[in-house]
C-alpha cells in the first residue's frame, strides 16, 4: 500500500464504524467482508507491540 492511501483507508474505514453505529446489520457484513488472515494479524501485532510498549514504560 501506498502512504499516501493510509489517510483514504482510515477515513473510509471511520465512515464504516459510523455506519455500523446507524445500521449493525449491514455494518457487520462489510466488516465481514473486509477481513483477512492479514488484517487480523496485523492487528494482533500492533496490540501486542502496544501492550508492551505500554508495559515497560510502566514499570520506569
């Protein structure tokens, strides 16, 4: 992916969120759609880089 089509991702995917809050049902079906093996793991990781980020700062 391109950086310059980070913003267009974000953007789109907020309008998706807001459309969920307005209609669950076709909200979930897009998120359904739009999910892969990729996305998952790639979420995974940041949460986990996160925790731990989060984590050893804590402990100064």
């Amino acid at each position: 992916m391109k950086p310059g089509k980070l913003g267009d991702v974000v953007v789109g995917t907020a309008g998706d969120v807001a459309g969920t809050v307005v209609d669950p049902r076709a909200g979930l079906g897009k998120l359904r759609s739009a999910v892969t093996a990729r996305s998952v793991v790639t979420l995974a990781a940041g949460l986990l880089l996160g925790f731990l980020l989060a984590r050893s700062r804590r402990r100064r």
